[in-house]
C-alpha cells in the first residue's frame, strides 16, 4: 500500500534513537526519548493551502527534524508513520 498525502503534507518514518549513552550507558526502552529525526517517504503536491501558496521545500530519502508532538501517527503495513504537515517540519539535515 502506498501512500499519497494531500496539500502540505508529509509522511515520515522516525529514525531509531540511539540506545546508548555517549558514555556507553545502555538506555531501556521506557527511558528512551521520542525521537525528533525522520525520513521522509512522501511528499504532498503544496498548492494553495488555507489561501495562502505553498511550495514544498522537502524530497523524498531526506532526513529532517521535526517538531516534537507534530503530526499523527498512523500504521501502514505494519510500520509506523506520522503525517505532518511541511510548516511542523524545524529543518533538514545533511
């Protein structure tokens, strides 16, 4: 199954946090923090959205950094995704 959002939306996959300390401390699951890096696996057309011209600014495979309790998560095929919309998305790291 595909999916194709709509206006200034984006579908992205959260990257997995690391579960170290960078002084090597192993972190359980329920200390991790939700991460706030993604990928993104597909972008909506932009257009006119709220009456105001939208470009998007994101591509697909890009990692980006998004706002922390943006979006809604959804399961697709067994994979968890949130859907955001581009204005929720802080930057994009290269």
């Amino acid at each position: 199954m595909t999916v194709k959002p709509l206006g200034d939306r984006v579908v992205i996959k959260n990257v997995e946090a690391e579960e170290t300390t960078k002084s090597g401390i192993v972190l359980p699951g329920s200390a991790k923090e939700k991460p706030q890096m993604a990928e993104v696996l597909a972008v909506g057309p932009g257009g006119i959205v709220d009456g105001k011209e939208v470009t998007m600014q994101v591509k697909n495979g890009q990692k980006v950094i998004y706002s922390k309790y943006a979006g809604t998560e959804v399961k697709i095929d067994g994979k968890d995704l949130i859907i955001v919309r581009q204005n929720d998305i802080l930057a994009i790291v290269e």
